[in-house]
C-alpha cells in the first residue's frame, strides 16, 4: 500500500471514528507531525475535572503504521486523565483501529460466543 493510501485510510478511519462521537462532540487539532504523518486530535465536550486533575479523550490519527502492545494501528483513540499541579499524564484506556485486521471465527463455548450471540440478538438482552 502506497503511503497516500494509507493517508487515505486513516483519513478515513479517523472520519468514521468522529461521526460515531455524540454529534455535538467536534475534535480540535492540538499536535501533529508532518513528517512522521499523524495528527492528534483531542474532543474538549469530554473535559471532566476533577480539583487538579483532568480526564480528556484523544484520537492519535497515523498515515504511517504504528505499532502499541505488539499490534499493529493507523488510528488510535485514548482516554487520559492529567495532573495539572503535577505536570503528569496517564492513560486509562486506549483503543486502536486498523482498517486491515482479520476477522476471526467465533469459537463455540468460549465467552466470544456469548457476547456475540448477545450482540446480534440471538441471546437475550
């Protein structure tokens, strides 16, 4: 795949990824870096603070592929709480999208299986 392919991709994925915030919710560019190719992108309606410390959601939009925990992603969204007094961050979760990755058979008996029986109606809700 070309690298403007996967500017597009991730162009896109990141385009997906926004549509399924609240619509109300618009996401302000705060960092980026043209030459490593990827944008961050941070939604300011998910602001909470709490005394010194503040929780804040993050998109990490890549053209490049990346890698986090040995998988590999093109879009990344990340919850983080920071400590303003404090001048420190930490995450507390994240979540990476990759347009390329394979489905996989859900296994019979295993807890895939009930969630997504659940998920497609096929179990109770």
């Amino acid at each position: 795949m070309t690298p403007y392919a996967k500017l597009s991709t991730a162009f896109l994925l990141a385009v997906l990824l926004l549509f399924l915030e609240s619509a109300h919710a618009e996401w302000v560019i705060v960092s980026g870096n043209a030459e490593k190719r990827f944008v961050i992108y941070a939604n300011p309606d998910s602001i909470r603070r709490n005394g010194k410390l503040v929780n804040m959601w993050e998109l990490w939009d890549c053209a490049l592929d990346q890698t986090y925990s040995g998988h590999p992603y093109l879009s990344l969204k990340r919850h983080a709480e920071y400590d303003c007094s404090g001048g420190r961050g930490r995450k507390l979760s994240v979540t990476t999208s990759n347009k390329e990755e394979e489905w996989s058979p859900v296994v019979p008996g295993t807890i895939n299986e009930e969630l997504w029986q659940y998920a497609c109606g096929k179990k109770s809700r």
